[in-house]
C-alpha cells in the first residue's frame, strides 16, 4: 500500500490546490481525487481552469494549465478527521517551505480545517484571505470532497471561478 501521494507541483504556477491529507483511495491509487464521489475535477473544468475535465488518472496534466496539486500532511487517513492538530503543527514549515519554494501566485486551501490550524485562526472566510502564505495570495476553497454536501455543485463551481478570475486577472495568455 502506497504511504503518500505525489505532489503535482512545478515552480511558478499560477494556483497550487492544497488538500488537507491524501485520501486512502488516493495514496493507493497513485492519483489526486480519484474517488467517483469527489467533484474536484468537474468542478476546475466547469470553474474556467480546465477546458476539459481531466481524468483522475491524467491528474499529472494539470500543469499545463499553470496549477499544482499538493497537501498539508502527507500521511493518508480514510477520514481527514483522523489527523491531529499536533500532525499540521507538525508539517506546517515544511509546508511552508514547499510553497515558498515553488512560488505560485496563490496557493487554495481547499477547505478550512488545514488553513485555520496553519493561521492559527478560526474565524476563517471563504475566499480570498488577507495574509499571504509562503509568498503566496491564499484562497480558501469549499472541499469538492463527495462528503461534502453542504455545497452544491453550482456553489462549488461560483466559488473556485473566483479565484479563477483572480489568477488570470493581469496574466499574458500562455
């Protein structure tokens, strides 16, 4: 059994996606959102960052849409609610030092749990935050996880066109 999923990141990108840890189906997979039931895919492409939906196998092809795929602890659970608050203080430079690293214009928090234990925060936003991260803008995304039923499809697709339109605000066409 597989005990990480790769990152799919490069240097300069406009977005990278942070998910909180790889899922189990995931890891063992050996591909980002795999699961039937995660809307990720359907909702980058429907959201204006894919002209088409990229298949969870093909998740590599991403970056020739100028966006990254990454987590904040690297070790996969069935459930996120399986990871401690010591396990993100844990990965948290690390983290840091990644995204310094790779240097994306905004780094997207897809959900709220990992970016609140990095920000010591808990009155977290939707959206755009004020405080960067590792040199980069963050995005604070609704989780397109199939257990995520508090957000509609169309809801999920509103809020990732947004951060859409902010990268691509002011960019050259690749």
């Amino acid at each position: 059994m597989a005990d990480r999923l790769p990152d799919i990141i490069a240097k300069g990108l406009a977005v990278i996606f942070c998910g909180i840890n790889p899922g189990m189906t995931a890891a063992v997979a050996g591909h980002h959102f795999v699961s039937r039931s995660n809307r990720f895919w359907r909702v980058i492409h429907l959201s204006g960052f894919t002209p088409e939906e990229i298949l969870p196998e093909n998740d590599r092809t991403i970056l020739q849409h100028r966006c990254g795929l990454t987590t904040v602890v690297e070790r996969p659970t069935a459930r996120a609610e399986e990871l401690s608050a010591k396990e993100f203080a844990a990965a948290a430079a690390k983290f840091e030092r990644k995204i310094t690293r790779y240097a994306p214009r905004f780094v997207a928090f897809l959900g709220k749990a990992a970016y609140s234990v990095l920000s010591d925060r808990r009155d977290i936003a939707w959206g755009s935050q004020t405080a960067a991260f590792g040199g980069a803008a963050v995005w604070v995304l609704p989780n397109p996880s199939g257990r995520n039923r508090a957000f509609s499809l169309d809801q999920l697709v509103g809020a990732y066109r947004e951060l859409y339109q902010a990268a691509n605000r002011n960019q050259a066409p690749t």
